[in-house]
C-alpha cells in the first residue's frame, strides 16, 4: 500500500498558533525613520537661530578679541589686516605695566565690597517683604526702580548727588556740622564714590531673586523648626540660610561676573580718576583700546581677556562645588 504523505495543515485564525510573521512594506518600515528626521529637523530649525546669534555676538567677538591680543596692532594694520603676530607679548606688556596692579586692586575691591552689601541689603530686605504686609508689593515694586533706570540716567544722577560743590550729599553733611567731601575728585573717595553706586543700583537684582528662593522654602519646615525650639535667629541660620544656599550661591555668581565688567557707572562718574585712583580693568581695557590718541588695541584686549578669564575660574569653581554638593 501506498502510504499517504502527511501535510501539516497551515494554521487558522482560530486554533490559537501562529505561522511566520508578515512581512512589512517598505512604506511601513520607513515611517519610523521618517519621523526621527522630521523630529531631528524642527529641533535644528528651533535651535538654529539660537545658535546663529551665539556664534555672530558672542563666538566670534571672543576670537576677535583673542587674535587681536595675539598681534601687535596700530591704526594702519587695524585696517589693513597685516599685522604682526606676537604671541603673549601684549599680556606681558599689560602686567608688567605699572597701572595693572592697582587696577586690579581697585577691581578687587570694587567687586567684592559691591557684592557683600548689595547680598546684606538685599537679603534683609527679601526677609522684610516676604511677610507680605499690607503695601508690600507697591515697595518691592519702588525697590525695582534703579534696576530698570539706564545705567547713564543713575550714573549721572549720582555724579550730580555727590557733587562737591552743589551736591545733595555734601548739603546733608553740612547740616551735620561735616564739612564737604570731594567725593569724585579726591583719590581717597573716588574709588568709594562709585562703590556706592554700584551697590545701590545692585540691590534690586539681589532682592528680587532671593526673595524668590524665599518663598520656595516650604512653610512646613519652619512649623517643624517652631516645634524644634528655632526661633528668631536660630531659625534663620539653621533653617532659613542653609535652604537659601543654591540661591545664594547662584545670586553671587552673577554678581560677581556682572561687577567685573562693571565700566559704565566709573567711566560716566570719574572716568577712572583722578591719578587713576578709581581705574578698574574694565575701565583700562577701554582706555587703553580706544580712549588714546594712539590706541593701543592689543593691550587694551589683552586686559579684556584677563577679566574674561577671572569670570570663567571663578563659573568653573561654581560648577565643581555644586556637583560635590549634589542636588538641593
């Protein structure tokens, strides 16, 4: 007998087994990649013009102003464009200048007795307004007002306050029995005279983003303090001041590298003087490229470069601290 061969019947909808997966279309397995490109595209599209202005205002300004601290520039060559390279020739120029030390002196001082008032101030100020009393907000509204003016309208304003002759300042002094102070003129007060400045028109700045971190804190970690026995003093620098830290830390930041570069309050009220007693290296830079007769370019970005510099140690120094510290 002849033996029937066996075919295995082909599986049916309906006795639950499963033959060989269809193959898909071509049209179906390109839809995924075609999506990824498109969500690929309109990121690029949404970053490109971000990027376009990264690189033509602040790219390319910073190369322009490191090869012109590299060559050692004059008017004629500025023009031209064939001027000579010279390596770190400027740089050495610029700190073996007899000005470079007490700029940088002046810089310190400016910089850090800026920040620790205008942080004291507005610090005090953001404890006083987050009890939100009755016209709070109308005040942290008029606090707001140096931050918004024009730094040339505050600037002159002060020139004009501090004035030794018909300045309100020294007419307040009289009616003390105090006798005028030259306060623009003299090498011992000009460098103060624009600190104080410069601390006021910062306030604002400290007190809006500190009174922001104040109000992230939780009130429930100030009714658990209560209940620990922390009150007055005890709360604020066990509770509130440690919970204001990443605040604090990025308020400083931002201080610090805004008062570095901090020229038109000083140039607008002493111009760096007299006998450069108020000069900063914001104020030299500028002096040395553009305020001589004979500018000297390269010099004036070498010292640039330098507060470029001191801005970036002191961003990177931010950085690794707040990653040994972790997330708040």
């Amino acid at each position: 007998m002849k033996h029937a061969t066996h075919t295995p019947a082909r599986p049916t909808a309906g006795d639950g087994r499963q033959g060989p997966p269809a193959r898909q279309s071509g049209g179906t397995r390109r839809r995924p990649t075609q999506r990824a490109w498109s969500a690929q595209l309109a990121a690029w599209a949404f970053l490109a013009p971000v990027a376009l202005y990264l690189i033509v205002f602040y790219a390319y300004p910073l190369y322009r102003n490191i090869e012109l601290s590299l060559r050692h520039y004059t008017v004629r060559s500025f023009v031209q464009g064939d001027a000579p390279f010279i390596g770190f020739g400027n740089y050495a120029k610029v700190i073996g200048d007899a000005t470079f030390g007490p700029a940088l002196w002046h810089t310190v001082v400016f910089t850090v007795v800026s920040l620790a008032f205008q942080f004291v101030i507005g610090l005090a100020l953001a404890l006083f307004f987050i009890r939100n009393f009755r016209l709070s907000a109308t005040l942290r509204a008029l606090f707001l007002v140096p931050w918004l003016l024009p730094l040339i309208v505050s600037s002159s304003t002060w020139s004009w306050m501090l004035n030794s002759d018909s300045g309100v300042v020294n007419a307040l002094l009289h009616t003390f029995g105090l006798g005028p102070v030259n306060w623009l003129t003299s090498p011992q007060w000009s460098l103060w005279s624009v600190i104080i400045a410069n601390i006021w028109i910062g306030i604002p700045f400290n007190l809006v983003v500190l009174y922001s971190g104040l109000q992230a804190i939780p009130t429930q970690v100030y009714e658990a303090a209560s209940l620990d026995g922390a009150v007055g003093w005890s709360r604020f620098w066990r509770v509130t001041l440690p919970l204001l830290r990443p605040v604090s830390a990025i308020t400083l930041l931002l201080g610090l590298v805004y008062t570095l570069k901090v020229f038109d309050i000083i140039w607008i009220m002493t111009k760096g003087g007299p006998s450069n007693s108020s000069t900063t290296l914001a104020t030299w830079s500028y002096r040395l490229g553009f305020g001589n007769l004979l500018p000297s370019f390269g010099p004036g970005a070498a010292v640039g470069n330098l507060l470029i510099l001191m801005a970036l140690i002191f961003g990177l120094i931010y950085i690794r601290v707040q990653k040994r510290q972790g997330p708040a």
